[in-house]
C-alpha cells in the first residue's frame, strides 16, 4: 500500500468581485463571504469591512487552533467565547497619512468553561502561540497581541 503524504504548502485560492465601491464579493472555495462597509461610510452593511475581518480571522483562528491543540493534548475546553478589541488607526485609509502598524494593539478575551486543569490549559495557550497563523502575522505585523484567559469552572 502506497503511503500518502500530505501536503504541507497549499495555495489558497479567492476570487472577489466588486460589487459596489464599498461592497466586495469573495467567492473562496463553495462559498460566498460578502465584506461591506457599514451604511455610514457610504456601504450596505452587509457584511464586515475589510479591516473588521481582520478581528474575525483572529478570532476564528483562535478557536480553531485553541481546540486542535486540546484534542491532541486530550484537553476538554468546554464552552469558549472569543472577544476582539481591535485599536486601529484610519489615518491611512483615510488617506491622510501613510500608516506602518495600522492595528497598534488587538487585545483577545478568551473565556473558557472547563473542568481543565491551569496546567493543561497552560499547555493549550502554548500551543496556540506556536500553531496559530493569524497570532503569528499580526505580531509580526508589530501589532502587540494581548491574549487574557478567563478560566470558568462549571
């Protein structure tokens, strides 16, 4: 039998369309992610602008890779809430100046409900900072990245 190696680079691949010029359809993979501007910068509101996906990555990657490394340390994270508070600085899409760290500071609220002990979910958060492509860009970016966890007991 032969074996199968997975690969290990992949190309991601998108393709947008501009609807309108606040609204932008992306089309990626069967799937159609609409990002818009809110009604009072001229959008429709339909979707999360360009600079809020940024959050919403963050935060889905978050959780994705939060309960990757649980499962392989066989860590139970229970219930898991996800908070992104984002300092940006629209100078520059505001065209008056141009910006080199436009997010200077992404603060992240993990809450977590569990019976996990503080050892395992030390081991959790350690992982996450290794495995997490999102945390990894942005603080390459020269954003600081505060990660708080609140742990719950239920």
């Amino acid at each position: 039998m032969a074996n199968v190696i997975p690969k290990t680079v992949v190309t991601q691949k998108m393709s947008a369309t501009s609807t309108s010029h606040s609204r932008t359809d992306v089309a990626v993979r069967d799937l159609n992610v609409v990002i818009d501007e809110p009604e009072a910068r001229g959008g429709t509101n339909q979707g999360a602008s360009p600079t809020e996906t940024l959050g919403v990555a963050l935060a889905g990657c978050i959780n994705v890779i939060s309960h990757k490394v649980a499962e392989s340390l066989d860590v139970d994270l229970g219930a898991m809430t996800i908070d992104v508070a984002a300092q940006f600085d629209r100078r520059g899409v505001m065209l008056e100046d141009e910006i080199d760290i436009p997010f200077p500071q992404m603060d992240v609220n993990v809450t977590v409900k569990t019976n996990a002990s503080e050892e395992d979910i030390a081991r959790v958060k350690e992982g996450l900072a290794k495995y997490c492509p999102l945390s990894k860009v942005i603080k390459g970016s020269g954003t600081v990245l505060n990660e708080n966890w609140t742990i719950e007991r239920p």
